[in-house]
C-alpha cells in the first residue's frame, strides 16, 4: 500500500542546512499498522508530513497505492496529535467538515458519520459542542473526521500525546479495536514503546537525526493485546525490552531497510 523508496529531506534557513531524513526505504502492506519511534528531533512527523505530500522530499519518492504522492490526496488522511475541531460546529459537523471541503454531498455522508460516531462510542454527542467534550472524546472526533473519507491510508501523529495517561491508554485500545474492524492501512507516530507494542504489526525505530531506519522490530502478539496482565505477558516484555535497548543505546550499527525486515506478524 505504502512504498517509500529513498526518501532524504532537508530542511534550510538562516542557520544553515538541517538533514532531517536520510535515506529512507520502508514497504507497508495493505490493512498493516506500522508504527514509527524515535528521539524527539529525529524526523517521524517529517515522515509522515512526506507521505501525506505536504512536503515535497529532498530525494527519493513516496507512492500510496501504486501512485506516487505529489501533493495531498483525498485517499490519504492525517490525524494530529491535538484535535483542531472548529469550536462553533456541533461534533456531527465537524466530522462532516472533509465531505464539504471535497465538493461531496453531506446527504450521502451523514448516516457514513454516524456509523463513525457509533464505532467510537458517542452516540447522542452529534449535537453538542467541542468545549463540551473532554480532551478524549475530542480525540475521538477527530478520528471520524479523518475516516469519513474512508482513506486508504491514515497517518496518525502522536494523537494521544496531549491525553493523560488514563484516556491515552483507553483510546490506544480503542484505536486497535477500530483498526481490526475496518481494516485501514495506518502509519503511526508515537514516543510511547508501550502504544508501539500494543497497536503495531511492526515497529520502525528512527535512529538519531538525520533520522534512518535502525531497525524494524516484528510484533508477533496475538490480538487482542491490551496493557495489564495477559496470557502474552512474556512476548511483551521481550518486544517492549528490545525497543528499549534499540532506543537507549548509542547507535554504531548499520540501519536497517525495509526491504531487508521479514513480512509483518498477524
């Protein structure tokens, strides 16, 4: 679904030349959920602002679907890691807010929304007001505004950063739940080992600026994972102590490419 093939970005300016990416080459198969980690500083949001074509790539090419990625495309949607939900529209109108900007009939939409809504757990919310949701149920929102447009790609951006740690591990589960039943390609950013190991059929670790792939790290747990006591208790352990290591330690090793990782787990 998700070819990367060389990809390099760099960014200039007063100060000079800033390599934010170098060299990177990352295959996602369709319906897979990849997750991305790394140092602050090392490129993931650069990443995933190449594959949404907000930024054009210094070298190298991004193809989503065998096409390759020039400029944003209805097929591709990003979710941030703070909501940005316009605060005088109801929640229904927010989420139909992506079928007004491309020109579609909000008819042929709403019962799509309310499906959406349904999945997520806020029936009965399509009338109320952002101010009147919590930071989580915001999240949630905006979820369904990025699925609306039924992408084949969603391109998550530490989404649960801002949440406390409660609602962040709520929605980590519910993300997983939501991914299973529509089977939406995702590439996901996050600085938590702990979100990486519950949600990802693989983890891409970043090595320190200019970021490149270290190493992809294959998460063969069974679903459904969630955070306390299971019966894969040992396998998390090893996956999450492996990340670890991968990210703690000063980096002499070789990246390593996509192509050269083994397929994802299911």
């Amino acid at each position: 679904m998700i070819e990367i093939s060389g990809l390099s970005r760099t960014f200039g300016g007063r100060a000079g030349q800033v390599e934010a990416l170098r060299n990177i080459d990352l295959t996602v198969s369709d319906q897979e959920f990849v997750a991305i980690i790394g140092r602050s500083g090392c490129g993931k949001s650069t990443l995933l602002r190449l594959v949404a074509g907000l930024i054009p790539p210094t070298s190298g090419t991004v193809s989503v679907g065998g096409e390759q990625v020039k400029k944003p495309r209805r097929d591709i949607a990003m979710m941030f890691q703070r909501p940005a939900l316009l605060p005088w529209r109801s929640v229904l109108d927010n989420v139909l807010l992506p079928v007004e900007i491309f020109g579609w009939k909000r008819a042929q939409h709403r019962a799509r929304a309310q499906e959406l809504l349904e999945i997520v757990g806020l029936t009965g919310f399509e009338k109320r007001l952002p101010h009147e949701l919590s930071g989580g149920m915001q999240q949630r929102v905006s979820l369904c505004r990025a699925l609306i447009q039924n992408p084949k790609v969603l391109l998550m951006d530490e989404p649960f950063s801002a949440l406390d740690a409660l609602t962040r591990e709520e929605l980590a589960v519910e993300l997983q739940r939501i991914h299973l039943q529509l089977g939406t390609t995702i590439l996901f950013v996050t600085h938590s080992i702990q979100e990486a190991v519950l949600l990802a059929d693989r983890v891409a670790v970043l090595s320190a600026r200019p970021g490149r792939i270290r190493k992809l790290v294959e998460v063969g747990i069974p679903r459904p994972r969630t955070f306390g006591h299971n019966a894969h208790l040992e396998e998390v352990a090893a996956c999450s102590a492996e990340l670890h290591e991968l990210l703690l330690t000063n980096e002499h090793l070789p990246a390593t490419t996509g192509a050269e990782a083994t397929p994802a787990a299911k």
